[in-house]
C-alpha cells in the first residue's frame, strides 16, 4: 500500500473520476443508470460475497448512481478507518446518501472539524449524563418488560423494540415523556431513514426522498424552538446537555450545530439500537443454553426483578457484553461505510485517483470464516480476551473505528445490558416451531416478518 501526500484542503472540491478512471479495477456495474442498486437492497450479504468471489478484495461496482470500488477485510478496514493520513472523506463518501436528510451530523464532518465538534459533544457521555441516562433507562425498560410480562405468548419483537427505542430516546435523549409531538418527530425520523437508500435520489413529489425531506423540515422546526428553553430551563437529558455544551473557546454549539447533531444521534440511538437490540432477542432466543448463561451472570448481581441496575454494576456484566457483540457481529447496525478519497492510494496492488467512492463492508468481514470460524454461528465465546489475542483489531467493526468510532457506544453497551437484566430477570425467550426468520440487511439490518418470538414469565 502506498500514499501520494497532498494538500487536505482538496477535500473541499473533490469530484468522482471520470468512470474511465476506475477501469483498470475489476467489477461489474449491473443495469445502465440504476447499476446494482436493487441486488444490494435485495441482498447486501449476498452480493458482496459473490463479487468478492468473483473480483477479489477490491472490486468495482456501482450503486445509488455512482461507480464505486469496495474494499474488503480486516486490513481494508483499518486502511480507511484508522485513516491517521486524512486519505478519506466522510463528508464525502455520506454526502450523497445522507446529505438532504442529516447534513452535517457528527458522521458528516471531516478532520480538524469533526475533531472539534467530537470533543464538544463528549459532555453528554460522560459519567455524570450517563448515570442520569441510566436511571430513565431502568425505570423505561422495567415498565415496557412487565407489560410484555403481563401478555405472555408470541409478540413481533421488532415493532415492540422500536416503541420501547422511541420510549427511552424521548426520556433519555429528549426529557420528555413520549406523546403526538414526540410520535411525530419518530415518524420524522423514520421518513428521513427510508429515503436514506431510496433510489430515486431527488425529492420529487411522491418519492420517498420528499417525505424524508419534509421529516427533515419538521426534525429542524422541533429542535429550533426546543433550544432556548432547554438553555433555560437545564435538564440532565442529552439534549439539555449539548445545549449547554461549549467549544474550546467558551462558544456555545450553535443552533443549527445542536439540530444536525440531534438529528443524527436520535436516528442512530432509535434505528440502530432498535437493530441491535432485535439481533440480540434474536440470537438469545434461538440460544437457550446462552439465556441461561447471562441468567446466572445477572443473577450474581443480587438484584430483584424489576430492580434498577446500579452504573457501578455494569462492568460485572462481560458475558453479556460478549452475547451483545457477537449478535452485532451477526448482524453489524451499519453494514457498509461509504468514505471519498481526498488523494491517489494505492491498495493490494491496484492504484484508485482521488475523489473515487469507496466502501468497505463490516457485513462481509464480520463472516469471513478464515477469521470467524462457522461464521453463521452464535458463539459470544468469541469475544474472550483469549480468542481476541492475535485477531487483527479491524476484524470487528460494529462501531466503526478510529476517528470516527461511534461517540455512543457506551450508552449502547449500557441500554443493551440494562435491557438484559429487566428482560431476562422476568422473561423466557423462544422462537415458534421451525420458524426461520429473514431479514433485510441494509441500510440497517431489520427482520422483513418482524421477528415472531414467543415469551413465558419465569416463576
């Protein structure tokens, strides 16, 4: 692998190659004008694994209307997200797919920028929120679980962990109890998510991109009149805080600052963690023998149904954090990674001019069985100290990694073990005789049936 230097401040102009550019890599672009857009949606998994069958670990293809090259593995994903060189874009590489709808968010901003906003953001994640966060979620999950507690038999876990998703976001991330105005910001927010990958990338009247522009608009008018009297006012939600939070020079977040941000952190707290969580009942259920496991691990804390976990008491908790990773790995929130390179590189022996897309693809390494043996496979043994010796450090990306590493990733680790104290302290979990679910894996990862699960109170 070879780096030209350049000049950063290219990355304020960059323009895809001319596809010519891009020949030299092998690939196959699909259907004139829509390129492989459809097969991806349909099947991201299968896709990938069959191009990089065919084309090895760089290859070319094209989707949501531009020529790409995907990069594949552990040492690719290092490449790109460690990225100690500047060499790669976010603003760029999202900008053609979540620019309408989260402009710069945290994941939108680049280098020095993001940096900046990072560390002012960074007060909402401390000890202090975060034990206030942890409080909302204890008494928000208890309450949900005994309701699912009460009606024992099969539910769909997908729309019940949304409602409880969009329950604790409001609560946590808000301050607010969940009601019209706080339903219609999540239907905002669930618009603004499905025009995300929408084909049709203009917003047309009638297209999804138009009703996720117009969640968008709502989004922002929600936000700006929230702003002064949250300043006001005080609270220990997330949202309070980063009304509060200042940069290094005393400034407060500006307005617009602090709705691109809540945009994007409440997308990723309620889509992705809805994801996450429906993986993990997934997995769970399927896996009675690991149910038990985390029931006695939780049974060590010495805690009573229905009581709250302490902060202290989280890290008590490793087998849980494993099962929760390892369901991650199955099911990564975040399959693919666009990013736009700001210079020439080169890569496993093929040179790729600045400007290009690139993609790299947790999905497909989180399966590549020369790392995860039986891939397929639930094991959060996988995840030991000793397994992980020796396993290279890019291997699992769920969060991302390097600069970029999600910001919330311990408020994920908290709510997922939170959540598995309250489930499994008062719930058993199986799936229905010879059910096999499927799911759609991209933008994120959701059960297409919405995942028929079957719970029984424990005595």
């Amino acid at each position: 692998m070879s780096i030209q230097v350049a000049d950063s401040s290219l990355v304020a102009t960059l323009a895809p190659p001319p596809r010519s550019a891009l020949a030299h890599i092998p690939g196959d672009e699909g259907w004139p004008i829509i390129g492989r857009t459809l097969h991806v949606l349909a099947d991201p998994k299968g896709q990938v694994e069959m191009m990089g069958r065919l084309y090895g670990p760089v290859y070319r293809s094209r989707v949501l209307g531009e020529t790409s090259i995907t990069l594949l593995g552990p040492e690719a994903n290092e490449l790109v997200l460690f990225d100690n060189t500047k060499l790669f874009s976010s603003t760029h590489g999202w900008g053609s797919i979540l620019g309408l709808l989260f402009p710069r968010g945290l994941m939108m901003l680049d280098f020095d920028e993001h940096r900046l906003h990072r560390k002012a953001l960074s007060v909402a994640f401390k000890a202090g929120p975060m034990q206030s966060y942890l409080a909302e979620l204890n008494s928000g999950i208890a309450r949900q679980v005994a309701q699912w507690r009460a009606q024992p038999g099969e539910m769909l876990c997908y729309p019940a962990m949304k409602q409880l998703t969009l329950d604790l976001a409001a609560t946590s991330f808000l301050g607010t109890a969940i009601g019209a105005e706080t339903a219609e910001v999540n239907a905002a927010f669930v618009d603004m998510v499905a025009a995300s990958v929408a084909p049709i990338r203009k917003p047309w009247p009638g297209t999804a991109m138009a009703r996720g522009v117009r969640g968008r608009q709502r989004i922002v008018a929600y936000f700006s009149e929230q702003i002064p009297i949250r300043r006001a006012e005080g609270g220990d939600d997330l949202f309070s805080h980063l009304c509060r939070a200042t940069h290094d020079d005393g400034a407060l977040l500006s307005t617009q600052d602090i709705v691109d941000h809540m945009s994007f952190l409440m997308m990723a707290a309620h889509d992705t963690l809805t994801s996450s969580l429906t993986s993990f009942v997934a997995a769970l259920a399927a896996a009675p023998e690991w149910q038990r496991r985390l029931c006695e691990e939780i049974g060590g804390l010495g805690l009573k149904p229905g009581e709250p976990i302490a902060f202290e008491q989280l890290d008590a908790l490793p087998l849980t954090e494993m099962a929760f990773k390892e369901a991650m790995r199955l099911r990564p929130p975040v399959p693919s990674l666009p990013r736009r390179a700001t210079r020439e590189f080169s890569f496993k022996g093929y040179t790729i001019p600045a400007g290009t897309m690139v993609a790299i693809n947790p999905l497909y390494t989180h399966h590549m069985p020369e790392i995860w043996p039986a891939p397929d496979r639930f094991d959060p043994l996988r995840f030991t100290d000793e397994a992980q010796r020796g396993r290279h450090r890019f291997a699992w990306v769920a969060y991302g990694g390097g600069a970029h590493m999600c910001l919330g990733l311990n408020f994920a680790y908290m709510q997922a073990k939170c959540f598995a104290v309250h489930l499994l302290q008062n719930l058993s979990l199986d799936l229905p005789p010879n059910y096999q679910s499927s799911w759609q894996m991209w933008p994120i990862p959701k059960p297409k049936d919405g995942l028929r699960v079957r719970i029984a109170p424990l005595q």
